[in-house]
C-alpha cells in the first residue's frame, strides 16, 4: 500500500528525546520510527476517546462511535460496556443493532451449512 507522506519537524523537550531514545535502544528501532509508532498510537487513541466523549454526551450513536474509532461496532460496545458509560439507545441504533445481528447470524448459518 503506497501513502503519501509529509514532513513534521517538531520540537520536544530533552526528557521525551531521551525517552525515545531508550525506547528505540530497546525496540532496536530508529528514533525516527519510534516518534512515527508513538505519533500513530497517540492519533488512534485521541480517535478513540474522542468518539466515547461524543457517544457519552449522546452527540453520536455507538456505530458512528465505532466509525470515528476505527473499530468494529462490537468492540465500541465492549468499551461503552468496560467505561460504564451509559447506554444512549435510540430506535435508529436499535434497528442498527437488529440488522448487525441478523447479518452476524446469516454468515453463521452459512457456515454451519457449508461445514456439511
């Protein structure tokens, strides 16, 4: 998969400088592909919480939640479950949580027949 990439240059302090630096000591990694590893955990976690704040202030429906998150609907519903964030239920989602379930449950009932 080709990505178009850009350049950041960024300052930080000496103390996070170090800290990658044992990082990639210990990774045997470049510094430059520590920061680049660091970068894309820090965009994916940010995405994450991100979306349960907005699905937490009832903004955002589970699945949309899932969308902004990057993972599946059955994961944000493990992590709204994990967080103890109250459940913001409405028909939509409930018609959405219906046909998730019945297409899960196709693709079982397909391959329980083709297993005999």
């Amino acid at each position: 998969m080709s990505m178009t990439v850009r350049q950041l240059n960024i300052r930080i302090p000496l103390e996070m400088m170090a800290e990658i630096e044992e990082i990639a000591r210990q990774e045997d990694l470049g510094k430059t592909d520590v920061a680049r590893r660091l970068l894309h955990e820090g965009i994916k976690h940010w995405k994450l919480e991100h979306a349960l704040g907005l699905y937490r202030e009832g903004r955002i429906s589970k699945a949309r939640a899932a969308e902004i998150a990057g993972v599946s609907i059955y994961e944000m519903m493990d992590l709204v479950r994990e967080r103890s964030i109250p459940l913001q239920y409405s028909l939509e989602e409930a018609m959405e949580d219906i046909e998730a379930m019945l297409e899960r449950a196709g693709e079982q009932e397909t391959l329980r027949t083709s297993t005999y």
